[in-house]
C-alpha cells in the first residue's frame, strides 16, 4: 500500500512512498513522543503520555526548535537510537 504525501515545503511532485508496517505490539519498546511545539500540541501529547504509562510503556519526550522547519539531522537521530515508535503532536 502506498499514501501520496503531499510536502508543504516547496516540493514540485509529490512522493509517494510504501507506508512502514505498524508493529504487532508496543509491549517492551521505547515510545518517543515528539512535540513539533505548535500550540496545545504539548497538551495532546500529556494525555498521550498518561495513557501510555497506564498500560506500563516506557516514553521519552522530545521538541523540535521550531514547527516551521523540519527536526534537526540531530534530534532526528537522537530518536531513531532510543525509541523503537514515535508518536508526533499536530495540533493548533
């Protein structure tokens, strides 16, 4: 299965790119929880913490500098080494 994205950072054509398989399970991973740090997306991922921790997973939390340009190469690899799942906050 493959989802058009549609890339609001100038891109010509869009990209289409196989959507990466969901894991059977959360049990025993590292959830990143990353705050892209527009408004009340910190209050979205709270929630989302809470929940998580109620079902005993361990998280991390992580903010972009700014939501207007993509995660820095750094923070990017930061959370590919100490999480196995992410979730990102979009909200306004």
């Amino acid at each position: 299965m493959s989802v058009t994205l549609l890339d609001p950072t100038s891109e010509l054509e869009p990209t289409v790119r196989p959507l990466t398989p969901r894991p059977p399970s959360l049990d025993g991973m590292v959830i990143g929880l990353l705050d892209i740090t527009k408004p009340r997306g910190d209050v979205f991922l709270n929630r989302v913490e809470e929940l998580l921790h109620q079902r005993g997973l361990q998280t991390r939390r992580y903010a972009k500098p700014t939501f207007t340009k993509p995660a820095p190469i750094d923070l990017r690899h930061k959370i590919a080494t100490e999480c196995q799942a992410v979730i990102e906050a979009l909200a306004d």
